[in-house]
C-alpha cells in the first residue's frame, strides 16, 4: 500500500489492478462470442423464424380481421362484452392513430416472450417446489434477473448475438419469467397438504399428483403469475427497442430523443391499452375456471 | 384364530436429523423429554405391537401429540418408521418398492381423513371415483361404480356439486364413499369424523356401523373421543406419548382400566351408553323347564326363589312366580301352562345397550330375562347391576383404594 492515509479515503484496489481485471474478462467474453456466437445463434434459429412468421402473419392479415379474432380471443376468456368492446375500440383507435404496425409487432413480440417464460418458467417452478435445494439455487438467481437494471445484461446479449429480435426477446424473457417461476413454485408448495396426502394414500405416482392434484389447485397462483409476466413483458419493450427489437417501443426512445411529446403519449397510451386488454382477459379466464376453488372453507 | 390381517411389530418413529442415532437411548428407556432435550430428536411412538383381525373394527385412541395420526400413516407408509416391522396379509410393507407400494395403496388399503382431503377442483362423483382412476380403470366405468357408492351414502342427486357446495357431512360422506369405492379391504380412518359436530357425528357412526354390518372390512379407525371408540370398536388400543397403555375389547377397557391414564379417560364416559347387557348380565339362577304345572311348583319349590323363568324345548316362555303357580295349582279349572300364568316382564336382547333399557330395569319388580333373538335365555339382568354401573362411575378414587387393599 503506497498511500499511507488509509484512514480518510477508502484502501481501494490499484487502478491498474482494476483495469486488468476487467481487460482480461472483456476479453474473455469478446473471445467466448467470437468463438460461440455463431453457433448460439443458429441455436435460436427456430425461434426466431417463429418470430418472424408469426409478426408476418400479424402484419398481413387484413386489419378487421385481426381485430375480430383478438376481440373473440378476449370474449372466449372473459367471456364480457364490456371488455370485449373495450377491445374492438382501442384496437380501432390505434389503429386510426397510425400505430397498426408497431402494434402488431409488439403483440408478436410479447406473445413470443409470454410462451416462451411460460414454456420454461413452469419446469423451473415445479422443480423449485419439489426440492428446497433448486429453491435454494434458483431464488437468488432470481432476485438477480429481477433486481439488475436491464441495460446491465442487455450488453453481453448484444455483445453475444448482436443487436435484433432475439437479443431483445431474450432480454424481454430474463426480465419477464421471474413471476411465472416464483409463483408456479409458491402455488405447488401451498397446495393443502392433506389433499396431496389423500392422492398418496390411494397409490398416486408422482406424475398423478403433479397433473391431476398439484398443477390443478396451484392453478391460480399459476395464472398470477402469468399475468405479472406479460405486464412485465410489455413494461420492457421500450428498453428492447434500444436493441433493434421494432414495435410500440421504438417511436418512444425516438420521442425520448427527440422531445417528441405527443408522440411517445400516444405510444405509450397503445401501450397500456394492450397491458389492460391481456390483465383483465388473463384475470378473468383464471377467476372464471377456478370459480369452484375459491370458497374451499366452507363453515 | 386365524393369521393376523394386520400386524405390526416393534415400531418405532423418531422425528429429528439423524433418527437412527437416538435409538439406542430410546430402547434403553430413555424419557421423550430427556431425549428431547439432550438431542434434539422427538420420540413419536415406541415399540408398538399390534395385531388386528380381518373384520373387526380397531380403534385406535389417544389424546392429541400422543401419535395416533402418525401411526396410522405406518400402515400404508405415509410416513416411514425409523424401525420396526408392518406386516398386511403376509405382505411386508417395508420391503416394497415404491411401484409396489403404489399398487399395495391402489388395491389393499384405502383412507378417510380428518379434514375431508376432497379435491376441491373436481365434482363429487370424480372425487369419489378418484381411486378408480389411479387404478387407470376407464371412465364410464368408474363414474358408474361412483354414483353407485353416493347413492349407497345417501348422496343422490349431489354428483355433479363440487365439494365446496356441500356440508361438513356430507363432505365426509364423499370421503368414506371414496374409500369404499376402490374395494380396497381395509379402510384406515384418521380421526374421521372429529370435525363433524355432534349430531352428525353420531349419525356417520351410525352409518359406518351398517355399513360395515354388510361389507366386513378391516377398519382401523383413530379417534380422541373415547365415546366414539366405545362405540364402534370390536377392540380398543390406547395411546399415550407414543406409547400403547392398554388393548382389549370396549368393556376390558371400561371395567379393567390399565392405568391411571385410562382411567381417567374412562371416569367421564357414559358408561349406560357405552356397556351391553351382555357385560353385565348374570346366567339365569333360577329356571325350571317343567311342561305342567305342577312339576313346575315342585321345581320351583326346590329352588327356594319366589320367582324363575319357565323354558322348554322352543326356549323362553315367562317369568313365574311361586304365587301364581300355586294358584293355577289350586284351580282346578287351569291343567296348563297359558299366557295368564306369566308375569308381565319385558325380555331384553343380549346386545342392547345399557341405557336403553333402563325403564324397563327399573320398573319391575323382578330381574328381567335376557333373550336373543332365537328366544334362548341368556341370563337375567339384576336391577342391583344395572345400578352398580352408575355407582362405578362416579366412585371416589379413595373407596378404590380400601377395596384394593381389602
């Protein structure tokens, strides 16, 4: 130690130290994507064409169309026509705004986004229920993903896979699955215990007790979770849009950039109208079929 | 008597880290609290031995931490014993594998439990049929096979409701139909029918016990009410900090108390409620079997009693008295016996409770005949019995004790 007063600035580590240290893990990484790159990206490559097909499809059919099937979508789950007119005419509005395109990309995007935490969250979730040791693992990996500011782990994704819609559907997931897994793991382990135990004592294997006991009556909790995963999905698009990921997000950071005021309003408003229209179809679809779990304690 | 269906043979179960390490200070008689305290292990039961009989119903009974719900999960390994052997028809159940064990639980033993354990997302006749469904029986079939059981409950007409929807009762129904529908042998019942308020609860007892009248299973039924176990057990096991007091049929337990423990337990029972007249009747002291009269005043002179109960070939006739018979004797007109020469004193059944017949005890003179239903007489009730059972109850603990000593 060069410096002798210790006591009035923190001992810290020699700059020169420190550069190294973060030389050499630049490198590392620039290395590992040079070397790997490639390769982890053609791993993505059935799901981006998936991605691409599927904005494809969004963009192409005819508007009215598109329309009718989102607002039978929302019918079907909530079964409301209040909120099935709240459909018809924001997507009118939006789409008389200008916004029809950035819209459809966004609603591609996300429903991506959304199958994919779904796909993986639940595994994570159930094994997380079934061993307090994944718990032990995963939570903290967890508080991680929910807690980093995004920008942080946009950078090795970029660095990685370059800038485009799988970088930002990877950001978009890291950000958006933590709630699908913390509470398919929080559901399973507050299914009553006697219930499961009934299961047991008449001969049920472990994958009659996960289908037909655990998932079922975890199914609430589930669907909640879903639901706080396509809102944090949709909060995360414009920080996507910072990494090519096109839609809703992009006319934002230009309103940003630009002090564009009307601009970003009437984006961000084409935003939350989408975020309303997936909570409250999502919230009702989950009261609707769980409506005979509610009121278990019955005197 | 034949091979025990059920027999368990020193069982152990000790709650903690490291269970095997405390056995050997358990076997040596160590305290639940010393163990507690030294190692940080708790002793749920210790050295249990039971043997239960194809088609008796056993009760197993204990206050609540003395361990009755964690050793009827022994029996279909729920919970595993730290040591100590279960064997089910020859079967040990220790030995199994777990593909084994599920198959051992689909098809040998079925469960009732204390808060239901209904499945509250699927209707009634699905939760009844859920056994079935384990198996991998198809659907008609086992829906049909539900119906028939909720029908036999008395829950017609309740298929399609969802557990949520129905009482407490009838949420209790559904569960002992469930365990009835998979025609497994035995039924385990942890504390089934504790959760029920009174009126309902002695009504399901009602119906466990014509149920079981027609099906004969191996019921083992655990229970805190020592009523309820007086009840419906063929024989009673008692329970204390893991440990087994005492085992023995309703009146061993209710006459003979093992131990302080039991007896306080049995000090608050209704005992009238609880004994048959079986258990307190005496054999008939004084019958006579003549076919005239004046036989029967011979006899019924030698007997040197004023009264006695006349049976023949087709079995109890009536009561007599020396008064009545000495009359008929004197009146010329009367040559044999008929209906006006008998007392009028009720016949009690053999398994009729204490309780019931109290009126009739009381209101005659005489001991009443005890009769089975063939009209054989079996004994005869003193009203001084019947009494006694009272006396017992309420008996100042310091009288016990000079009569002991004398």
């Amino acid at each position: 130690m060069a410096d002798s007063n210790w006591l009035t600035s923190f001992p810290e580590m020699e700059r020169s130290d420190l550069r190294a240290i973060k030389k050499a893990l630049d490198g590392a990484y620039r290395e590992f994507s040079r070397e790997y790159g490639e390769m982890i990206e053609s791993f993505f490559d059935p799901l981006l064409s998936f991605l691409v097909w599927f904005e494809k499809l969004l963009i192409s059919t005819p508007w009215f169309i598109v329309v009718a099937v989102c607002t039978a979508l929302v019918y079907l789950a909530s079964r409301s026509w209040k909120l099935s007119l709240g459909c018809v005419a924001s997507l009118l509005l939006i789409g008389y705004f200008g916004m029809w395109e950035d819209t459809m990309r966004t609603l591609s995007i996300i429903t991506v986004c959304t199958m994919v935490s779904i796909i993986l969250g639940i595994p994570i979730g159930i094994a997380m229920a079934r061993s307090n040791r994944v718990q032990s693992i995963v939570t903290p990996m967890l508080d991680i993903m929910q807690t980093m500011p995004a920008f942080v782990y946009l950078i090795p994704v970029v660095m990685l896979l370059g800038i485009g819609k799988i970088p930002g559907l990877i950001a978009v997931v890291i950000y958006a699955i933590p709630p699908v897994i913390r509470l398919t793991n929080l559901g399973i382990r507050l299914v009553d215990k006697e219930v499961l135990e009934a299961a047991t004592a008449f001969g049920a294997n472990r994958g009659q007790r996960l289908w037909g006991v655990q998932l079922p009556l975890a199914m609430p909790t589930i669907m909640a979770g879903i639901n706080q995963t396509i809102m944090m999905a949709l909060s995360m698009v414009v920080i996507a849009s910072m990494i090519g990921v096109k839609g809703l997000g992009q006319p934002v950071l230009k309103s940003i950039t630009n002090q564009y005021f009307t601009l970003g309003l009437l984006n961000g408003f084409a935003i939350v109208a989408l975020a309303i229209l997936f909570d409250r179809a999502s919230q009702a679809y989950a009261k609707r079929t769980n409506a005979h779990l509610g009121d278990f304690k019955h005197d | 008597m034949t091979k025990p269906l059920i027999e368990i043979s020193g069982l152990y179960k000790v709650f903690g880290r490291n269970p095997k390490s405390v056995m050997e200070r358990v076997k040596q008689g160590m305290s639940k609290d010393d163990v507690l305290a030294q190692t940080d292990h708790t002793v749920g039961l210790k050295d249990i031995n039971l043997k239960m009989e194809k088609g008796e119903i056993f009760v197993i009974m204990g206050l609540s931490g003395s361990g009755k719900s964690t050793l009827i999960r022994h029996f279909n390994r729920l919970i595993d014993p730290t040591e100590g052997k279960i064997m089910v028809e020859g079967i040990d159940v220790m030995q199994l594998n777990t593909k084994a064990l599920e198959e051992f639980r689909r098809n040998k033993m079925s469960m009732v439990f204390q808060r239901f354990g209904l499945m509250p997302h699927r209707t009634v006749v699905e939760n009844v049929a859920y056994g079935l469904e384990v198996k991998g029986m198809k659907k008609p079939e086992r829906l049909e096979k539900a119906q028939e059981w909720l029908d036999t409950v008395g829950l017609k007409g309740y298929e399609n409701q969802y557990p949520a929807q129905l009482s407490g009762g009838q949420q209790q129904r559904v569960g002992l139909s469930r365990a009835l529908c998979t025609d497994a042998e035995i039924l385990l019942m942890d504390e089934a029918f504790s959760a029920l308020d009174p009126l309902i609860r002695s009504e399901m007892q009602d119906q466990l016990i014509e149920l079981q009248e027609k099906l004969h299973k191996t019921i083992v039924f655990i229970t805190h009410d020592l009523d309820e176990a007086l009840r419906i057990g063929d024989r009673i096991a008692i329970l204390k900090d893991g440990v087994l007091v005492q085992q023995g049929t309703p009146h061993e337990i209710l006459l003979n108390p093992a131990d302080d423990y039991v007896e306080a337990f049995v000090k608050d029972v209704n005992r009238a409620r609880a004994l048959t007249v079986e258990t307190v009747m005496k054999p008939p002291l004084y019958r006579i079997t003549a076919e005239t009269i004046e036989e029967a005043l011979m006899q019924m002179k030698s007997l040197k009693h004023d009264y006695a109960y006349h049976v023949t070939e087709e079995g109890y006739q009536g009561l007599v008295t020396q008064e009545s018979l000495q009359d008929a004797v004197d009146d010329v007109s009367v040559s044999n016996f008929s209906d006006d020469i008998y007392e009028e004193v009720p016949a009690v059944l053999p398994d009729a409770v204490i309780e019931e017949i109290i009126p009739e005890t009381m209101s005659c003179e005489y001991s009443l005949p005890v009769v089975d239903e063939e009209g054989n007489l079996k004994g005869e009730l003193e009203r001084s019995a019947v009494a006694d059972i009272f006396a017992e109850g309420g008996e100042d603990p310091a009288e016990k004790e000079l009569e002991k000593a004398s």
